[in-house]
C-alpha cells in the first residue's frame, strides 16, 4: 500500500517490443483454446465490431501539409478555425502524433491513430479473434473479411452499419 505507484510510460515504452513479440495474440490464442476445450464457442454465429483507439493528438494539432503553419495567439492552447476548411488526411497531419488519421466515427471527425476490431462468438460473447489496423475508410471492413475468412467453415456474421 506504501509502494510507490507503477509509472505508467512502461506499457509506452515497450508497446513496440510487445507487439514484435506478438504477447497479445499468444495470450488471445490460449483463452480461445480454453474456451473451445470447454466447449463455450458455437463456432457458428459470430459478430464483428470495431471501435477507435484514440491517438495522443487532438483536432487542433493537425496543421496542412502544403503550407507554413500560421503563428499561434496563444502557443499553450491555440484558437484554430477550420470553419469552411475541409481537412482529410491528404491535406493535414498532425504536429503532435504523426501517426494519427482523422476518421469519421458517427457526425465528427476525431484524431485515431489505430482502430481496434473485435470478432466475437455470440453463445458467450467471447472474442475469439482481434486486430488493429492503420486507420482508413475501410479499414473495418478490410479488418472483418480477413478474419471471418480464418475461420474453418461457413458460419453467419452479425455486424452494424457501419460495416
């Protein structure tokens, strides 16, 4: 209880390392081998889903591409007017995370630097399948084929609009 808190920059500074070493997807491949020896997949109703992993930027560090950034009024939070602009990421990066991309997630445009997809089967709910892939406007469909198709057999696939 009187041990100093953990620092949480360690998951940061070795997300690359975990992710060569593939640690998730062992992990991921275990609890569904478990969870098929005690028989809790169907294997036949699956849905698929995807949500956004929010990138260390926001809408006001995304500058264009093509011109001098314009001085800020105020460096520590700056005004910036995108009325009338129309921002993609052909015109615009951002300053702070260059990694970013502005996706559409329901009316507003936010920074996402990976979007996370979830195959799940539907008897328990359990994911059964998970990747992450470079955000882009098919990016969850993509995401979705690839893994219905690594699944052994014909099997039904629930999904929203968005898919």
């Amino acid at each position: 209880m009187d041990e100093p808190v953990w620092d949480p920059t360690v998951f940061t500074k070795n997300r690359q390392r975990l992710l060569d070493g593939e640690v998730a997807t062992a992990f991921l491949e275990r609890v569904v081998a478990l969870a098929q020896q005690r028989r809790l997949l169907s294997g036949e109703h699956f849905t698929v889903d995807g949500t956004l992993i929010e990138a260390w930027a926001s809408v006001k560090s995304f500058t264009r591409k093509d011109g001098p950034p314009r001085p800020p009024d105020d460096p520590g939070n700056p005004t910036v007017n995108f009325r009338g602009e129309r921002r993609s990421n052909l015109t615009h990066v951002s300053t702070t995370d260059p990694e970013a991309r502005l996706v559409r997630k329901g009316s507003a445009r936010r920074p996402s630097s990976l979007p996370g997809h979830a195959l799940m089967d539907n008897r328990h709910g359990l994911v059964v399948n998970a990747c992450a892939t470079q955000a882009s406007g098919t990016a969850e469909w993509e995401a979705a084929v690839q893994m219905v198709t690594a699944l052994p057999r014909q099997v039904t696939l629930g999904a929203d609009k968005g898919l």
